[in-house]
C-alpha cells in the first residue's frame, strides 16, 4: 500500500499525466491510500496492545499455575510422609493387639471381634460416668446396679448399643 501510494505520488509529481481528471482521480486514490494505511496502522495498535494485555495475562497465569503445582507437590508429599506414618502407626498397633490378643480368652475374643464387626469397628466402649462410650447413653440405675455387683471378671454389656463395658475408675460405679 506505502509502495503504490509512494508510486502514485512519483506519477503526481513527476508530471506525467496531464489530464486533470486522471490527477484528480489519482489525488483521490492517494488519499484513499493513506486514509487505508492509516486504518490499518490503527488495527494494527489495537492488536499489539490486545497482544500485550494476553501476554500479561499468559503471564500472571503461568505464575499461578506454577505456585498452584508447587503447593501441589508440597500437598502431595505431606500426604505420603502422613501415609508413611500412619502405616507405621497401623503396623505397630497390629502388633500390640496380637499381643494382648494371646492374652485374651478365645470366646471373649470372639465375642468382641463379632461385636467389632456389627458396630462399624468398635466392639468394647468405656463406662464413662455412668455413660456408654459407644453409644453415648446413660445406664438406668438398675443396670448400673447389675453392673456394680457384677464380679471385676465378669464381661459386661450396655443394654442399648450391646457392646462389652470397660469397667474404669470414672465409671461412676
């Protein structure tokens, strides 16, 4: 456009043509030249500053995003040293109860292993100021009675959730 407008003005210039329509056509085509190059040009400024504004953004994004995978990775590798812990904790744990196991009567441990499994994990609950740990209800007077006349080797049981009762010394017996 700059190279035929550039030509045109040469042509003007030069003398060339003589006729005055053909001047004042190509008068008017120049302007229209430089009117169209102008607006381009315009284009051309609204399309670098949109440019520069989507870089800006690229780049506020990609710092985002990085911090975002930094506190992923720190997130991840917490949560594997956790894991690790936790599995040692389990393995420790596994071992302890095999102990104590070995100690239990075998009907007793039974008794507790199925009483484990109908109550989501959990087969004996502390009497805890009257109170069932288990189910977190409080034992009526006559079962508190039965409870204290029971022998300290008598397994006892809470009458709503059915779990074995740990006898303690804030069971309030």
């Amino acid at each position: 456009m700059r190279q035929r407008a550039a030509r045109d003005q040469k042509r003007l210039d030069s003398g060339a043509v003589t006729s005055p329509k053909d001047l004042e056509n190509l008068q008017r085509e120049i302007a229209s030249l430089a009117k169209r190059q102008s607006d381009l040009e315009d284009v051309v400024l609204e399309v670098m500053e949109r440019r520069e504004s989507v870089q800006e953004r690229v780049t506020e994004l990609t710092g985002r995003v990085e911090s975002l995978h930094a506190k992923i990775s720190d997130a991840t590798s917490r949560r594997d040293a956790a894991a690790e812990e936790i599995d040692a904790e389990v393995a420790t744990v596994t071992k302890e109860r095999e102990v104590i196991a070995g100690t239990i009567p075998a009907d007793l441990l039974k008794l507790y292993d199925k009483l484990r499994e109908q109550q989501g994990g959990i087969g004996a609950a502390r009497l805890y100021q009257r109170r069932c740990d288990g189910c977190r209800q409080e034992l009526a007077i006559t079962e508190l009675n039965e409870v204290r006349s029971a022998a300290p080797d008598t397994v006892v049981r809470c009458e709503n959730c059915r779990r074995i009762l740990v006898r303690t010394p804030e069971s309030g017996l």
